[in-house]
C-alpha cells in the first residue's frame, strides 16, 4: 500500500465512525434537563426576617440581646415546624 492509499482508508475510517457515532447520539432518547430556577426572594414585609437581619449586623452583642435570642427562638421553631404557643410555655 502506498501512502496515499493508507491517507484515504484512515480518512474513510474517520468518517465512518463519526457517522456511526452521531447516529448513536441521535437515537438517544431525549431526556429532560432539569431546569434550575433562582430562589424566590423573600417578602420585605416578614418581621422575623427583619430582625434577623439587625441580630446578623449586631455580630457578637446580639449573642447578649433578648430580643435577638427570642428572634432565633422564634425561627428554631418556624424550621423545625414546632407550634409557637407550646414553645412560649417553655
């Protein structure tokens, strides 16, 4: 075999298994991507929020303020899905 003989059978070669692997691809089934939305903003209108909000820029003082160890009280309860008049017995 000379060498533009072995050029063509590589170049055939190619060209055959990309075929075959763009018809594999093709044949796949289509399969649903799941679509990541960004994450509603919260309500500017939520009380707790708010004071959690003061509480975070109190940094270490709020450790020392009632009205913030109430607010993390307040949302332990909300996240872990406990009534709040069970909770305000404590």
């Amino acid at each position: 075999m000379d060498g533009k003989m072995l050029a063509r059978l590589a170049a055939i070669v190619f060209v055959a298994i990309a075929i075959t692997a763009s018809l594999i691809e093709m044949s796949r089934k289509n399969e649903a991507v799941p679509v990541l939305t960004a994450p509603v903003a919260p309500s500017a209108s939520d009380p707790l929020r708010t004071d959690l909000r003061r509480c975070q820029q109190m940094g270490r003082a709020a450790l020392d303020d009632e009205d913030c160890l109430a607010t993390w009280q307040q949302t332990r309860d909300r996240f872990l899905g406990r009534d709040t008049r069970t909770s305000e017995a404590r």
